[in-house]
C-alpha cells in the first residue's frame, strides 16, 4: 500500500482543506474523520497503481472532540453540536477508534516522511 499525504497546519484548514476537495456547488459535505493517536485522519482511496493500493491521506497533528462538528466557511471556525440542522454549514463526524491498522501505518508512514 503506498500513502499520499495533504498535510495541515491547524484544525481550521484541515476542515477547510477537506471541504475543498469533498464539496460541489449544492452539496454539503459530511465527512468521517478518525482521530487517532493525536492526528485528525481522513483517508480515501484514489485507486491502485501498478497492482498497489494508494490511499489519500488528509492528516494534522490536531484534535478534536469526538460526535459532530458544525463548520462555518465564512467565519471558519467550528463548534461541537448534537443534530445536524443548518444546511449552510459544514458537518463532520469525528470518531477516535481503540486501534486501526490503517491509521497506524498511514501516521508510521507521514513520520518517516516528515523526518527525512
């Protein structure tokens, strides 16, 4: 399996970055991410190349509460909520698993990475 990174600086343009790639004109996004081992994580796969599995990996060195999060584009900030209710907002559902061997070889990958 081969990983390809988007890494962010903040939990504000992770949430950005997400929406950039994940709307269209009259969709709102509600996307799954995975809080894992102190990294916000959404991986999505673009396909295999030459019989290997590549995954897109959005990752930041983040957290965020657990449940659903509100995102506002325009003032960009975020809030936890308990339904979804507003359609001009953006909504995420953050889950933090008990282990993932996925998760942990996207982070062991993105570490070796970011060390060279």
């Amino acid at each position: 399996m081969k990983f390809e990174f988007v890494e962010f600086n903040s939990v504000n343009d992770f949430l950005l970055g997400l929406n950039a790639y994940f709307s269209a004109p009259g969709l709102r996004p509600f996307v799954p991410l995975d809080q894992y081992k102190g990294f916000l994580i959404h991986m999505t796969s673009l396909g295999n190349l030459q019989d290997e599995l590549v995954m897109l990996v959005f990752i930041a060195k983040a957290t965020l509460p657990q449940g659903t999060i509100e995102f506002d584009l325009v003032t960009k900030q975020y809030t936890k909520v308990d339904s979804i209710t507003r359609p001009d907002k953006l909504y995420f559902v953050i889950t933090e698993p008990a282990f993932s061997t996925l998760a942990e070889q996207a982070i062991e990958a993105f570490v070796a990475l970011r060390q060279r």
